[in-house]
C-alpha cells in the first residue's frame, strides 16, 4: 500500500448534491448535479461566473480509500485487451490524491447554487476547487494518446437515459 510522507491540507469549498450516484463508468451525460458552496465561502465570490459556459472542478474521490490505491501497472477497467499502465496514467480514485477534474456546462447560478451539467462526480463529493473555463487555459496544440483510451471512454459521455 502506498504511504505518502507528505500531506497537504487543502479545504472543502463546496460538495455536489444529487447528480450522479453508484460510482459507475459510463453514460456520465444529461445529468444536471449542484456545486453548493460551503457557508464560509461568500456567495459574492462567485460574481461574474455565471458569463461562462464551463466551469473546471477539482474534487476529492471520497468513496474511494487509502487501501484502494494501485500504483502498480494495471490493465484500465481490468480489460486484458488495453495495456497495464502505471497508477498514474488512469484517472480514477485510486490515485494517491484522490482527486479527480471535471469540466461540466454552467446552467445557471442561484445564490450559493451551481448548477451543471455532465459533472462526473456523485452526489456528496466534497469540490476542493473551481474556476471558470477559459480557453486560453485548455491544452495547447493537438492533443496525443493511444487508441485505448478511445476505446475505453466511448459511452463515458453518453446520455445517462440511454444507460443499459
């Protein structure tokens, strides 16, 4: 099991409400979710975000576990047909952190209230951050990976309505 010899404490600023549920792989789209801002963060804080499209959120995999993390290689989902790669190449909650990042579409914003879709994160995660999406900061360049990945993620953004 992996043992970090350092910590950073970082702080909840918000948790999802509803949304997503059961920790499942695909068919993440069409979900609206909350991002509800905790009571210590000012709602004026959000001033201005509602002009955005997109919204970047860093979130803590909270119903994973310290004993669930897999360094090691490992084929992706456990399919022998895609390449055992390291722990740091998947993006699950078996990384050390735990964290994951979501892009989702800002609906609109009511008081403390985010409201989004295609957020794939469940209900109750804790956010530890958010930001608006801004192009500039998206990657430069074409972007490369193995047909994998591909392979892997091609009903991830399906329509949650559609899931079998």
């Amino acid at each position: 099991m992996f043992k970090a010899s350092n910590y950073l404490q970082v702080p909840v600023i918000a948790t999802v409400v509803g949304g997503q549920t059961g920790r499942l792989d695909d068919y993440k789209a069409g979900v609206e979710s909350i991002i509800r801002l905790v009571p210590e963060i000012p709602e004026s804080a959000l001033e201005g975000i509602d002009e955005f499209g997109h919204v970047e959120v860093v979130f803590h995999f909270h119903l994973g576990s310290d004993s669930d993390i897999e360094l090691e290689p490992r084929s992706p989902r456990g399919n022998p047909e895609w390449p055992a790669t390291g722990g740091l190449v998947h993006r699950n909650h078996r990384r050390p952190a735990r964290l994951g990042v979501s892009y989702p579409r800002l609906l609109r914003v009511e008081g403390r209230d985010l409201h989004v879709t295609d957020l794939d994160a469940d209900d109750g995660t804790p956010v530890i951050d958010l930001a608006p999406v801004f192009r500039e900061m998206l990657p430069r360049g074409p972007v490369r990976q193995p047909e994998w990945p591909t392979d892997m993620l091609k009903n991830y953004w399906r329509d949650a309505r559609e899931r079998p």
